[in-house]
C-alpha cells in the first residue's frame, strides 16, 4: 500500500488537468447560470432553475457553495458575483421560518457561511447565525436520558407528514453550521446540540458493519430509537450508498471540529464499508444491497465519500491513511472517465446522479425517481474532492 505523500505526488498531474477542465467549463456556466439556483438540466443540458419551482429546496445553496469553491482557488472575480448572486436569489426565503428544516447548513452554510469565511461580510455572517439558532432549535431534548436528537422535518402528528419524531443520516452534513456557531460566538451551546445529535447518529444511524439506516424514529423522551425507514434506499435494511457517504464525511467533520475519537471511528466504520463495496469497478451503485439487475448508479455517493476519504486519509498517519487516499482517486479517476462531461457548451459536468432507489421500475419510474442524471450537489462534491487533492486550503465546512 502507497502512502499519502506517495500518491498525491503521483497524482497530481491528474488533479491538475482535471480541475483545468472543471474551471473551463464553469467559467462559462457560471456565466449562463447566474440567475439561477440550479439543480439538475433539462434535456438540452441547461440548468433548471429553482428559483420559483421551489426556493427553499435543501439543494439550493450547492450552486453558490460551488462557485465560492471556485473563487477561493482561482480568485476569479465571475465565480465570487455568482455566489454573491445566489445568496440574493436565497435571501427570501429567511422570511419564512416554517419553511426552514434541518438543510438549513446545506443551503445557507455553503453561501452565506462560505461568503463570510472568504470576504468577511458581517450581513452574511449574521445570517448564517440566525440559520443556526433555526437549527438548534429543532433539537429534541429526551427528557428521561441526557441527550437528544435534531428532528429533520415538519409536519404535524397523525398527517401524511409526520416527521414529529424523525432523524436522518444527511443531518451529519449540516452539523457543521452549530460547529461554526460556537466557534464565531464563544459559546459552545451550539457546538452542544451537535456532539449529541452526532451521538445518536452513531448510535441509531451507523450500522455494526459499516452501512446506514437512513431515517430513524424515535421515542421523543428516551431518544431511543423505535423503528427505521427504508427513505430513498431499497427498502428497510437495505443501504442506500449515498446515506453512507454522508457519514463518511459527516463524522470526518464532527472529528475534525472537536477532535472526539469515537466520530474518526465511526467515519472510518463507514468508510470501509463503503471501499469494500465500490472497488469491484470504482462506480457506486444507488444500493448496496439492492437486486444486482438492473445496475443503478449513484455518483454524487462517490463524490462526496471520496471527500470523507481524502479527510480521513490526511489525519489518519501515512500508511494507514494510503488506503483512502487511494479509494478516493480510483473513484474520481474513474467516475471522471465515465460520468464526467467536461465540455463547456453545456451545464452538467457529473452524470449518473440519482436522487432515490426507484420504486417502480418503468421508464416513467426511474424518471420520476430521478435515476441517471446530473444533480448539481454531485458536481459541488467532485469539485471540492478534486481541490482536496490539489492542496486546497478553503473548506465550506
């Protein structure tokens, strides 16, 4: 096994001319999409715009979190009044509390927090605070145990919504805006509600061997967990890969914001688990251990695991961090070669994207399921996995 030092040296010219494609490609989007929130592209290949379809959506911060990446590496000026633009287009959605739910750090910390963090704009900073203080206040505080967990979702009891008691492994992503909280506040109330919903997720979410559960409910004065739910996997105890990859990279983070052990384990639980079942072919499937026909891809699962492993590969000393450093590259080499389209004249740069496991598997299903497609969170994490490799001081996170 070659070390980390090793390995980016040998693969450096790679990173290099793959980011060189990446940055000439979206010198152009980020022209055409400036007004824009995008999420996946039409059947020309042009952003769709969220902007009235659905502003609050929980994607709708990757497009400025993309272009805030890009800014910060190339300090081309076209990327920063992209953001900027973007967080213009978010902006209205903060006067509406009931619309806000536990994505709040996928959306306005990747705009907002990122826009502080690299120019220092006081209005964007405060706004991320008040984002949260939103989050924290989903916090469910079981009254019989110390603890608690973050609800993900609204909803009212006894509705075809509800979400009352309700916690899901993508929440790890958005721990990172009370990690931030505390540390720009002084005060670790924040950073509190975060180490314990982190808790409950290696508890109830982080399986024994590695995989996820993706929703669990809980007993709202325990926090004990009372049943699971299969959410956009295969079914219940199935594993749906991209939930994995959230907790790759989730514990990665919460270890890398208040440097506890036993989230570096459980990253490193739910990292092999994953190597173990993309390194057949270095393609993720949408399940793990979904039926092997049809062959379903997910590769914004790819892109956001290799960011774990690139993490956990730079902490862990050499030779054992060699093995993700290694997994990483193999998934981006080989996800560049067959999902990527690096060509300017059009939006989409990661393909294979796949919002759930279908349930029906019709043409009009796998459609409706978002099967196969460019999803713009999937060419944010490429992005950012490339720039990890290139030496990248900036992190959103």
């Amino acid at each position: 096994m070659k070390n980390v030092e090793t390995l980016l040296r040998e693969n450096r010219a790679w990173a290099e001319e793959t980011f060189r494609k990446i940055d000439t490609k979206f010198s152009a989007v980020t022209l055409r999409s400036r007004d824009k929130l995008p999420y996946g592209v039409n059947e020309n290949g042009f952003h769709i715009d969220m902007t009235e379809r659905r502003r609050p959506w929980w994607t709708n911060g990757f497009w400025g979190g993309l272009n805030w990446l890009l800014y910060a590496y190339t300090k081309n000026e076209e990327y920063k009044k992209t953001a900027k633009r973007s967080e213009e287009l978010l902006r209205p959605v903060a006067d509406e509390f009931g619309r806000l739910d536990h994505d709040v750090g996928f959306v306005w910390h990747l705009t907002f927090g990122a826009d502080y963090m690299l120019t220092g704009d006081e209005a964007a900073k405060n706004l991320d605070l008040y984002m949260a203080a939103s989050l924290a206040s989903r916090f469910i505080l079981a009254t019989k145990v110390p603890g608690g967990f973050i609800r993900a979702w609204n909803g009212k009891r006894g509705t075809a919504w509800d979400n009352y008691d309700r916690s899901i492994i993508d929440c790890l992503m958005n721990l990172p805006l009370l990690y931030w909280a505390s540390d720009v506040t002084d005060d670790d109330r924040f950073a509190r509600f975060a180490k314990a919903h982190a808790d409950v997720s290696l508890r109830d979410h982080l399986r024994a061997d590695g995989s996820v559960n993706h929703i669990v409910d809980h007993d709202r004065e325990t926090g004990a967990l009372t049943g699971t739910q299969a959410g956009q996997g295969y079914a219940v105890g199935s594993s749906w890969s991209r939930g994995c990859s959230w907790a790759v990279y989730g514990f990665v983070l919460s270890y890398l914001h208040t440097k506890e052990e036993r989230y570096l384990e459980g990253a490193k639980r739910a990292a092999d688990y994953f190597v173990e079942n993309v390194k057949s072919d270095w393609l993720p499937r949408v399940d793990f251990r979904a039926p092997a026909e049809p062959v379903l891809y997910d590769s914004t699962a790819g892109a956001c695991a290799a960011c774990g492993l690139i993490e956990l590969a730079k902490i862990l000393p050499e030779n054992e961090g060699g093995k993700y450093l290694e997994a990483a590259v193999n998934l981006l080499r080989t996800m560049g070669e067959k999902f990527c389209n690096f060509d300017p004249a059009n939006d989409h740069m990661l393909d294979y994207g796949t919002e759930r496991y279908p349930a029906d598997l019709s043409p009009e299903g796998l459609k409706k399921a978002g099967v196969h497609m460019s999803i713009i969170y999937g060419d944010f994490f490429y992005t950012e996995a490339v720039l990890k490799l290139l030496g990248a001081e900036f992190s959103p996170w």
